[in-house]
C-alpha cells in the first residue's frame, strides 16, 4: 500500500485540523509541505494536484481529494477510525457533526479568518492602515458565532457533538486559534463555556495540538512585537 501524500502548510487552520488528525490516529503519511507564503501553492507543479490552488489535499495512491471536510470524512471512512471523531453507524449522531461541518464554513471560519485577515495580510498587502470599522464589524460577527457555538452547539456537553471529541471540535478550535494569533482571543474565551471547552479540546488533541500551533505562537509574538507597531506608521 503506498503512503498517503499530505499537501499542506500550518498557516492553514484546516490544514493544521488535518495534520493533527492524520498523527492523532497514527495515519502513515508522506510530508509535501506547501509553502504558501512563498507562493508555492500557484507553481504548475502544485497545480496540477489542486487546480484551485489552496491546500489541505491528499493523495491517496493516485485519488486525489481537496477539502478539508471531505479528506476527514474519507479518512474515517477508509482507515476505519473510531466513531466518536465521525460517527458512521449512528446516523443521527451523524447528523449532529454534519450539521457543524456545514455551519461552520460561512461562520466560525469566515469570521475568524477575517478578523485575521483585516489586522494582518490587507494592510501588509495594500500597504494601507488597518480598517477598524471592518475589524469591529467582523469582531461582532465572530461575538454572533461564539455565542451560537454555546447555546446551540454546546450546551452543557463536553464537546460541541456530545460525550467525546469529534472532528468538529477539531476544525473549531483551529479556526478559533487564528484570533490567538493576533491577540483577539478574549472574543472567545470572554465566555467561561466556550473557554471551558477550548481548554478541553487542547488538553484532549496534545501533544498533536501544541506541534501544529507552533507556527500560531510564534505570529503571535510577533505581532505584538512587529507588526501590530507598524501599523501605527501607514
């Protein structure tokens, strides 16, 4: 059986949320790390393999997937992978996690991705000040979605699907990360329940979660240090 082939790069949440799930359930796997900041995602060879150019994917022995949603669910499929990460036999508890999977792309990553995006790559790329009518504007989307995340998702769980940890637990805390980069995770951690459970969830996905954050620790020292006191200069 040839290895599973990874394409991924770290600043990625997704990408992140799929290295740690592959090493937390001891998935053999070939590293093609991709650099994106380098622009190596828009290269012919790269590509090739995704036309849409963005990363995670995987190559499954010549089956390529894109999708980060899609390449989990697959894994579990194809691995056999303990149900709790995405139930297979009970088809409402089923239900329960897709209902995350498709709730979050237009809300906990959207929105969080944003507020990164409008502290740190639009005014590095337009060499413009920060817009903070557009980050507090965002910043109140993101108060919509942790709220959403306790009461409708929560609850009084451990985990945002029930008992155990699941692969939306997993992509959640990833995209909530991306606010720890820029030091705006009081949006999240303001509520005891949300922080709670984020605690939980990093407990439960260690020593995987802290290996695939390095890279958010280390923006976030610098940006405080760096790129937060050059924006005061635009």
């Amino acid at each position: 059986m040839s290895k599973l082939k990874l394409y991924y790069d770290l600043m990625s949440q997704p990408s992140r949320a799929l290295y740690m799930f592959v090493k937390l359930n001891r998935i053999p796997f070939e590293d093609k790390a991709v650099a994106l900041r380098s622009g190596e995602h828009k290269q012919e060879a790269f590509t090739k393999i995704n036309p849409v150019q963005l990363v995670p994917v995987i190559d499954d022995g010549g089956f390529v997937l894109t999708e980060s949603v899609a390449i989990i669910q697959y894994l579990c499929n194809r691995y056999d992978l303990p149900e709790h990460w995405y139930p297979r036999k009970d088809i409402k508890a089923q239900a329960k996690v897709n209902e995350y999977l498709n709730w979050q792309h237009a809300n906990t990553r959207m929105n969080c991705a944003m507020v990164f995006r409008h502290l740190v790559i639009i005014p590095r790329e337009t060499k413009k000040p920060v817009d903070w009518e557009q980050v507090n504007m965002m910043k109140k989307r993101v108060a919509f979605v942790v709220n959403h995340l306790d009461k409708t998702f929560l609850k009084e769980k451990p985990y945002l699907c029930g008992s155990e940890v699941s692969v939306a637990d997993l992509l959640c805390i990833c995209e909530l990360m991306q606010l720890n980069a820029v030091h705006e995770e009081q949006l999240y951690e303001s509520n005891p329940k949300i922080k709670a459970w984020a605690e939980r969830v990093k407990k439960r996905l260690n020593p995987e979660f802290d290996e695939a954050h390095q890279i958010v620790y280390r923006l976030r020292d610098l940006y405080k240090s760096t790129i937060a006191p050059s924006f005061a200069k635009l």
